[in-house]
C-alpha cells in the first residue's frame, strides 16, 4: 500500500469548466424574455392580441432562447467539451489534427481529433476562463510535439495572444497602472 502523498499525486486534477456560462445563460433568459414581453406589450396596446398570436409570440421568444443559448464547456486532461440544448461535443485536445478559426457573424474555433470527433467553441469563452485555456494549451502542446497536429498552430497562437493580452490588462487595472 503506497503513501497518502503518492495516492494524491496519481489523482487527476478537476474539470475546468466555462466561469461565464450561468451568467450568459441569465442573460440568454432575459434576451427571450424581454422580447415576448415587448411583443406582448405591443399587441395588447395595439389591441391586435389573441391566443393564436401570444402562442406565436411564445414561440418566437423560445427560438430565440435556443439560438441565444450558450455551450457549457468543459475541459480535462486529455478533453475538451462543449455541451449544448440537446448533445455534448468530445474532442481529445492531446490527439488533436487540425485546429480552424472560423470568422462571420461569432468567431468560432473548431477543434477536431484522430477519432473523428469535432468541437465548435466561441474563442471568448477561452480568453475568458485562463484554467479551460491552459488545460486545451497544454494538451495541444503534447498533439503538436506528437505530430498529430498538422493544421492549426496559427490559431492556437493567436488565441493565446489573445489570452495573454487580456490577461496582461486585466493585471494593470487591477494594479492601477492602466
């Protein structure tokens, strides 16, 4: 029977998971809503609201909800997920092939992995929570050194770039040094 030290060294460290996802998913409620209840408010000033057009009212507020409605991300040794409405996405950070920025509308970060599997996250949420960043960091390290990793080093610069810039404000206001 080994130590107490070595049974807490061998122990996988905790889960990051996104810091910002009940707040986003407040707001998403809020967004939804507020606009049933101006919908609602317009029709019965107008003195055009029925049942028929509150239902179509409700369902246009809860659309909205599941468009608005943010992924639950999640990482840990060796995972990244991204959990939405209906399904969780699993991708393996430390076996990843190729890592793509996609601009539009919401940047995203598609990540994909030897098995197949593919994630599609907003670059924010890793800005936002340093632990899923270094998590997905050093873990992409090991599939860049492994040479799994054939398409997508600019990205994962760019997000630390990114991550480290905010960071590096984050620390002057704090400090008072803006």
């Amino acid at each position: 029977m080994g130590r107490p030290d070595d049974a807490h060294a061998q122990q996988p460290r905790a889960a990051a998971h996104d810091r910002r996802w009940a707040r986003d998913l407040r707001d998403t409620f809020r967004c939804a809503g507020a606009l049933l209840g101006l919908l609602l408010l317009v029709d019965h000033f107008s003195g055009r609201f029925t049942l028929w057009r509150g239902a179509l009212w409700l369902a246009l507020a809860v659309l909205l909800f599941v468009v608005l409605y943010p992924a639950r991300v999640r990482a840990g040794e060796g995972w990244l997920s991204a959990r939405g409405l209906l399904r969780e996405r699993r991708v393996r950070t430390d076996r990843l092939v190729s890592v793509r920025c996609l601009d539009g509308v919401s940047q995203r970060l598609v990540l994909r992995d030897e098995l197949g599997n593919r994630v599609e996250i907003d670059p924010d949420v890793l800005v936002h929570n340093p632990d899923l960043w270094h998590r997905v960091s050093e873990d992409s390290r090991r599939s860049i050194a492994t040479g799994t990793l054939t398409c997508g080093a600019t990205a994962l610069r760019r997000v630390a770039e990114r991550v480290e810039r905010e960071t590096a404000e984050t620390v002057f206001k704090v400090s008072g040094l803006e």
